[in-house]
C-alpha cells in the first residue's frame, strides 16, 4: 500500500529526493545557480551511503553529458541536472543523446542565458534546446518535479522510446521555494520505477555494439525518422505511465491540464511556476462571476497538438505566455506551436502571445489581471497586436 | 551495384551497429575517382601494398609470373604473391601506387573505365 507523507521542502529537494528514490546506477553532472542544491542534496545522499550510484564530478557540463552519454550506452541508469549556460555548453551532446536513443533523465532547473549575465528564472534555456529530441516536461511546483522526475524514468526507458527526457521547473522560484508536498514512500516509487534492463549495452561483451559511427547522407536521414516515430510512441508511452503514477497518488496527470478550464471564455496558457500564480487570479476572477481559466501544459515535447485543440476550441480568447523569446520571431516558441495547432480549425479563439517574465523579471497578479481584461477585447475581435509584452518597462 | 539501402524501420535506432564484423559490407569502393592498375611484368611480390592498404583491398593468392622464365617461377597461386585488387573495397587513395617499390602499380582515372 502506497504511503504518502506530506513534507517541506524545495523544489530542488524534491528533485534530489525522487533521484534518491530512483537510486540511479550512474549520475555525472557540474555545479550551476539555480541546479546547484539538487546535487548539493544528492551528493549527500551518496556520500550517507543512502544510494548506490557512482557519481561522477567532471569539469564541465559538456563533460558531465558526455559521461552521461558513455554512462548511458554502457547499460547504466544515467541522470544528471543543469540549468541555462550549464545546459548551453551541453547542447553538442544534448543532441547526441537524443541522436543514439540513450533514456537518460535530466532535471533542469530553469534559467536565464547569458548576456548579460543572470542568475534567474526564464526559459530560454530548454527553449533553445526544445527541438534536440529530448521529451520536456514541466512541473509548477516541486511537487511536480519530484512526481515528473519519477515518471521520466519510466518513459525514457519505455522500449518504444528510449529517449532522454528534461524534467524542467523554475530557478529559485520553485527550486529554492519550500513548500508543502506530497511525496510517496520508498517501496512504491521504487516498485514504480522498475528495474532498468538495458537494450544494447555496451558492457555486454558477449553482444559487441558500436555507438556513434559515422552516418551520412544514405542512413542519417532514417535515424532522424525514428526519432520523429519514437516522440510519436512516447505520446503512448505518457499517457499510460501519467495513469499508472496516478494510481500510485490518486492524481490526474495529463499533457495539458486545465484549470477551471471547462467553461472558460478567457484563458490563460503558461508553464511552470507562472501556473500556479495564474490560479490565484483565476480564483479571484471567478469569484466575481468572470468566465477564466488556465492551460497548463506539463508536456511540451512531444507536442499533443489534438488536446490543445481540444481543451482550448471552446475559449473565445486565449494569451500564449512565453517566458522566452524568439529574436526575429513572430512571437515565443509556445505562441507558434499553440496557435498553428489550429490552423485547421473553422471553430477557434483569437489568440495572442505575451512574452513576459525574462532574466527572473515578476510576474504578478497584477499583470496576469491586465491580461484577462486585454483578453476581453480580444474575444470581442479586436486582436490588435498579437505579440505583446508584459512586464517590460517602456 | 551495392545493396539496395533499407528503410527506417528496418535498421538499428541510434545509429547503432549490433551486428559486429560488418564492415566488409561498406563499400568504400563507392568512393573511387583513380584506380589502381597493376602491371605484372614491373611485380617482384615484394607485398609491401597488401601490407600498406588501409582497406585491405590488395588481394593475396596470385601465381608467380611465368612469363618472366624466372627461376622457380610457377604459375600455382600463394598467398605470398600479389592477387589484384578488391574494387568493391578499394577507395582509389593510391597509397599501393605511391609505395610499391617498382612501380607496378599507376592509378587511372575512373571515367576511363565507363
Ligand atoms: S608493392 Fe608493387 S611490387 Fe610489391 S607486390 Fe605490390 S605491386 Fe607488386
Ligand atoms: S588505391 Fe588505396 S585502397 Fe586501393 S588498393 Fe591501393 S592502397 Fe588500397
């Protein structure tokens, strides 16, 4: 029987706290602002003795992915965490890790990149690296990051994916915020998780494989197409293991979850912490009899376009929230996967994107208030601008 | 003509080779532009291009050279005498060409053989 205890802790402890339940065979990874505290808590953990796992401290974080890569195709139960410029030196391998279908499980604790120079929260950093091939998940609070962390394991190693997953929650916000969560004991979120049987294992010297050959013109192209086939399998592959977890906690997981969503007129769509501030004021609006609501996503790659469509087709208008933006774009990178997933639709809300939050910039109750009223406007069809900002000063 | 290449479905993901020993099946042929041509008049066996090509596309097993009445010389195959070239695996890099000690080998462009 599952046992469920409620504690205090920070996101980042949260993350630690699944990677101690998970006890990973091989974890290698570099100290940055805001990711530090995850690995500040698990080295403990190693150095307890509270976990098996080797754990590697390299020089850098290309290093560390790259040890995660060989750790990986070695047979080895591999995760590491990172945040903005960390993640940014990594992307080289980031890509190859993808590339040679290794499911390692990375927490990014999201971050501003560099320059100039910030240590708060945005998402440009796994923003820029959306369209590596890596499944993305986002967690709102570090409840949801301990809960994404241990779920990851268990799609990245799914044998109709095998691939690396990012588990991403805000710097400081959440990952150094203590709040109240529910965590599940040890036995059920080992039991959960599983044993890892590796496929190809590099240690497997009775089955000798090559990783990394060269790959041009005449097979490159088909290992890119199974990559796009395994993201199309790891949308199953979510949906079973969010169902299964579930059981676990007696939560509904899903890739976009709503919030008062139902018959909802205006609605507001953002990740991470930014969602949990969004509730306060949709809680405030509807206590005025005002029709708002709220779209979560949770998972981002693969992106399941059909339950935007779904959840948001009955909304007359919809803000796209993007903690990042496009330079040269028109609009952040959630604003142009959201909205071309309607392209089709004859039924569909008047949508419009604010980037907003950038370098750890707030996002207050005030601003979110400013963008239902704005959104008032626009369900009446007066679209105006369609990429704003909010927050920034003119 | 090289095997005719397989679709997504049917190959290793990640760009993985599970099958260990299969680089025979790369045909590094592919990539000729100059072939190598050897003149058995100019051969002393010496095998100094069997040890020196890197993709091993020197052949052993060819008879001494009767035609030279060289004491000995037999027309039986060994493995100690030059038994042309592996075209299918021979790149065209003309290393044989430049080392062999008398000059029995000269690379030729490949359009000439079309
Ligand atoms: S290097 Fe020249 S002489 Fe020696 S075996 Fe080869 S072709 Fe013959
Ligand atoms: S040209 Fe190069 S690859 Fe071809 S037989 Fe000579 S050494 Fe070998």
């Amino acid at each position: 029987m599952v046992q469920k205890t409620k504690q205090a802790r920070t996101g980042a402890e949260c993350s630690a706290e699944a990677m101690r339940q998970i006890n990973p065979d091989v974890v290698a990874a570099y100290p940055i602002t805001p990711q530090t505290p995850i690995m500040h808590a698990f080295s403990q953990y190693v150095a307890d003795g509270k976990v098996d796992t080797e754990f590697i401290t390299v020089e850098s974080e290309h290093s560390a992915m790259s040890a995660c890569v060989g750790s990986s195709a070695a047979g080895a139960r591999t995760m590491t965490a990172t945040s903005a410029n960390g993640l940014a030196l990594m992307w080289e391998v980031v890509y190859i890790a993808a590339s040679t279908r290794l499911p390692i499980v990375m927490n990014v604790v999201n971050r501003a990149l560099s320059g100039p120079i910030n240590i708060h929260c945005d998402h440009s950093d796994s923003m820029g690296c959306r369209d590596t091939g890596w499944i993305q998940l986002y967690s709102e609070n570090g409840e949801e990051a301990y809960e994404n962390t241990l779920m990851a394991v268990r799609i990245a190693e799914d044998p109709n994916v095998l691939l690396p997953v990012m588990v991403c929650q805000d710097g400081f916000i959440t990952s150094h915020s203590v709040e109240t969560v529910e965590l599940i004991d040890d036995e059920s979120a080992r039991g959960f998780v599983g044993e890892y049987h590796p496929k190809d294992a590099l240690l497997d010297t009775d089955k000798p494989v090559t990783y990394g050959p060269l790959d041009l013109f005449d097979y490159y192209f088909e290992h890119k197409m199974q990559q796009i086939d395994a993201m199309e399998h790891a949308k199953d592959a979510i949906r079973k293991v969010f169902d299964e977890f579930g059981q676990l906690t007696g939560k509904k997981y899903d890739f976009f979850e709503g919030y008062l969503l139902e018959d909802a007129e205006r609605v507001i769509v953002c990740a991470n912490s930014s969602a949990g501030t969004t509730k306060v004021v949709v809680d405030e609006l509807r206590a005025k009899g005002e029709k708002v609501g709220l779209l979560k996503p949770r998972v981002f790659r693969p992106f399941l376009a059909e339950q935007v469509v779904e959840k948001l087709k009955h909304a007359k208008s919809v803000a796209i929230l993007d903690r990042a933006a496009s330079f040269g774009g028109h609009g952040g990178p959630f604003f142009n996967e959201f909205r071309s997933a309607f392209h089709e639709e004859k039924e569909k809300p008047a949508i419009i994107n604010y980037i907003y939050g950038l370098g750890g910039r707030e996002l207050d109750l005030a601003q979110l208030r400013a963008i239902f009223e704005e959104l008032k406007a626009v369900a009446s069809g007066d679209v105006g601008h369609n990429v704003r900002y909010s927050g920034v000063r003119e | 003509m090289p095997e005719k290449p397989k679709g997504w479905k049917e190959i290793p993901i990640g760009g993985k080779i599970i099958e260990p020993g299969n680089s025979t099946k790369y045909r590094t042929g592919d990539w000729r532009t100059f072939r190598p041509i050897h003149d058995k008049e100019k051969c002393i066996n010496c095998m100094i291009c069997w040890m020196l090509c890197p993709d091993s596309a020197i052949k052993a097993g060819g008879p001494d050279c009767p035609e030279k009445g060289a004491k000995g010389a037999s027309d039986k195959p060994s493995t100690c005498n030059f038994g042309g070239f592996d075209l299918e695996h021979c790149k065209g890099c003309g290393l044989c060409a430049a080392n062999c000690p008398t000059k029995a080998i000269t690379m030729k462009q490949e359009k000439e053989f079309d």
